[in-house]
C-alpha cells in the first residue's frame, strides 16, 4: 500500500500543478459546459464490490470531475467573493488528513489546540486586533470556524448567555430576544438568526448615500423592543458586505451596544483580511468595543476553504453557552482548568487539526507577502474600475477593495449584459442590487489575476453589452450547471 500511495501522491501533484498552469493561462473555461445530471450519469449506481487503485481514482478524478467543476482559482473568475488557495495550503491540508487528528480537546491531541491558539493570536496581531482577543489575554481568543455562518451561530449562542444570565440554555428563547442587522448582512446571519430560535432578525435602515447602518435608528429600534418586552441580545455589524463592501459604522454601533448591554458580533468575512495592509486599518475602528469578531482566511489570505476565524473578547460567555460535558469527555486537563477545548467554541464535537494550514500559510507568506497579494488585487479592482468609467454606456456604483460593482445606462440593458455573462463559459461574473437597480458584480481574488486579465475581462464584458439583442440566445458553452 505504501508503494501505490507514493505512486498516487506523485501523480496527483503532478496533475495540480499542471492544472494551476492551465488556469494561469486560461486554457481551460471558468464554468462547466454540462447539463444538470450529466455528472451523475457519468458515475455507476451501485458501490465497487472490488477494491481499485488509487490511480484508477486519480484517472477518473480528471475525467469526470474536473471536467464538472467550476474553476474558483481561475484568473477570469469575479464572482462572490474569492475563495482562494495556494501551495502551502494545499500541502498542509495533505499533511493534516494524513495525520487524522481529532483535536475536539486538548487532551485529544495537545499540539493541535496549542497551536491553534498561537496562530489566532498570530493573525489576530497581523490584523490589529485588539490585545483582549487574544488568548494570551486570558480573556478572549480565537478559534477557527468553517465559515462565517458557523461564526455568527456561535456568537448568537454567547449573546443569547448573556442576555438571558444563562436562563435559555434550559427554557429556550422564549420569542423573548431580538437580533439586529440591516438588509445588506449576509444571507448567514438570518439564517443564524432562526437557527438560534430568534426568527428573523430586526433589519434596521441604512443610510442612503453609504449603506451603512444608521445607529440612531439601531438605538430606537432597541428602545422600543425594550418598552415592548423584548430583550434585546445581539447585532451584527458587517465590514464588508456581499452587494457592495459597505462598511457599519462600528464605532457608534458599538457605543450603542455598550449602553444597552447587548453582544456585538462584527462580520468581516470578506474585508477584515484587508486590514492587514495599515492603509486599511481604519476598517477596524470601533472593534474594540466589539464582543466578536470573524474574518474568512479563505477569502483573501491564500489559505483553502474551509478557514474562518472567530475571536472574541469574552470567552467565558461563549463557552458556557457552547459546553456540555458528558462523563465520556471528561479528563484531568479539561477538569484543571488550564486548557483550552475547542469542542466549546463550535458547533460539532468533532474537528479536524484546523491550524496547520494557517500556519504553513502564513509561514510561506509571511504577513508581508499576504499584503501585496491583497495590494495586487487592489490595483487590479482599480484598473477594472477606471476602463469601466472611460467606457461610454457604463457606470461605476462601487470601488471598494477588491470589488468593482457597475450597471449599463438602462436597468433592462443591465439585465440583458447581466443573462448574457451567465451563459459565457470564460467569465465569471455575479449580479447585484444597487438602490434597488441591478448591477454586475466582479470581485478579485484569485493569485493568477494579471493586467492581461482584465483587459480580457473587460473585452468580454464590452462585447456582451454590443451584441444585438438577437445573439444572445447563442453561447459559449451551456453553462446550465450554474
């Protein structure tokens, strides 16, 4: 077995590395050209009764999955936001699996817990953070989550402890606690909002110009629930949001959170990585007032999917919201008191060894390496964003980052560039709403992104936008999968 696995292990570096090459280059489309189904037709129905090869895998592997993918590491891909990867990632996600940790406690495996802890401090310096999310603190810490929807769970949980002094761990939420946020959070946060028990969140209006939530209607809002019964637990401010990077006034949402006593989780999925740059510190004002915080590393960090990180400032809170200890999981380090056991500030008892691709990742990079990639996809966004505004027929909503947000001259002109871009196999692109017009979408992200890039971007998109009405039933691929 130990041969056919080396064997297997060259092969299969051999392939991604020519796959990156490919997608450098683009030699292959960003987007499928298969129908719903055709995938699962290509694989058998019943389960292999003999064993096969590792290299029959790897064979079928190429031809009929990655045929099937949608490519998020290629250099024409601007949709969502960028899901990034590099070789240091890759290797210590192949590293991890060969090791088969299960880190839920420190008693499980020590080496994973403690060095999750030293990288979350490590990045949670990179960033600014403040010194109380830290886990040299002894108040707060971070932990790696596996995605910002997990994160904004969590955070619910510890504000519901709070809110309640602990009564809802035994009588429910009651219809009795509220969560804030305005419409442009992420789909995650309503969706953490019911999960919790809370229903829908209480969406509090954004100033029209910027976005960005208005605190004084966040400050009624809450006054009036109070004078209506209701308790009052958690906002989530967004740094970043998904429609057009806009930015929540942390520092006046978090003075407001602070006299109501009410947990205040900061969502910074997608721009908290920006602060790693000093130019972009600003981002963070006001996070000192913040009980948590969460930033996606496998957005712009160069670190694979699945990597969020989530800090808080009060740890205690969240783990005794989180923990339940039965008498299989108890042991002397966990009784001592002296450690720290991640299986209390996530959702699952298991977990892989999460931190070892954060570590290798910012060991390759350093921190410094990490800013230029996201300096470089800066630069990129702006020189996407000045042929946008030189072209007649186009308008610019939106620079931020790394995100370029733009309309054509009429809403059904947006419309039709916006059909015919879902059916180019070559570009990726992602709709939007911007003051309730439709908008494109184009986020950067991936390190294979060059000035060429978007000159092609840009070319396809200018083409889609002057092909007569009707060739926009033709097509560069199916695309259907999408």
């Amino acid at each position: 077995m130990g041969d056919e696995f080396e064997a297997a292990v060259e092969t299969a570096t051999r392939q991604l590395v020519a796959h990156w090459q490919a997608l450098a280059a683009r030699e292959v489309p960003v987007t499928p050209q298969c129908e719903p189904g055709s995938v699962l037709s290509a694989l058998p129905s019943t389960p292999p009764e003999e064993a096969e090869s590792l290299e029959e895998m790897l064979a079928d592997t190429w031809k009929v999955i990655v045929p099937g993918l949608t490519h998020w590491q290629h250099p024409a891909f601007l949709g969502y936001f960028p899901t990034n990867n590099s070789p240091a990632s890759v290797l210590a996600e192949f590293v991890t699996a060969g090791l088969g940790v299960q880190g839920m406690m420190w008693s499980t495996s020590p080496a994973a817990t403690e060095l999750e802890q030293a990288v979350t401090d490590w990045l949670a310096q990179a960033l600014g953070l403040p010194e109380a999310f830290r886990h040299a603190s002894g108040r707060g810490g971070g932990v790696i989550q596996d995605s910002a929807s997990s994160a904004v769970l969590v955070a619910t949980a510890a504000a519901l402890q709070r809110a309640s002094q602990g009564r809802w761990r035994s009588s429910g939420t009651e219809g009795r606690y509220r969560m804030y946020c305005t419409e442009r959070a992420h789909s995650s946060v309503r969706k953490g909002s019911r999960l919790a028990g809370l229903g829908e969140p209480q969406l509090i209006a954004t100033l029209a110009e910027t976005g960005r939530m208005d605190p004084d209607a966040l400050s009624a809002r809450i006054d009036s629930d109070r004078e209506a019964g209701f308790i009052p637990a958690i906002v989530v401010a967004t740094v970043g949001t998904t429609d057009i990077c806009a930015v929540d006034p942390v520092p006046d949402i978090g003075r407001v959170c602070r006299q109501e006593n009410v947990w205040l989780h900061v969502d910074a999925a997608y721009a908290g990585s920006a602060t790693l740059c000093p130019e972009y510190r600003h981002l963070n004002d006001g996070v000192s007032l913040a009980d948590s915080y969460a930033v996606n590393a496998h957005k712009w960090m160069r670190t694979g999917t699945p990597c969020d990180v989530l800090w808080t400032s009060d740890r205690a809170t969240l783990t005794d919201a989180m923990s339940i200890t039965p008498s299989y999981l108890r042991n002397p380090a966990t009784d001592s008191g002296r450690v720290v056991d991640f299986r209390d500030w996530q959702v699952p008892l298991g977990r892989p060894m999460r931190a070892l691709k954060l570590w290798y990742v910012m060991r390759a990079h350093g921190v410094q390496g990490l800013r230029e990639a996201i300096r470089h996809d800066v630069h990129r966004a702006a020189q996407l964003a000045r042929l946008i505004t030189a072209e007649p027929g186009f308008h610019l909503e939106v620079h931020e980052l790394g995100l370029v947000v733009f309309r054509r001259d009429t809403d059904e002109d947006t419309r039709r560039l916006i059909s015919r871009l879902q059916t180019d196999r070559t570009l990726l692109c992602t709709p939007a709403s911007v003051n309730g017009r439709p908008a494109v979408r184009a986020a950067f992200g991936s390190p294979y992104v060059t000035a060429d890039t978007v000159h092609y971007a840009w070319e396809r998109i200018r083409t889609h936008a002057q092909a007569p009405e009707k060739a926009s039933a033709s097509t560069r691929g199916a695309g259907a999968s999408r």
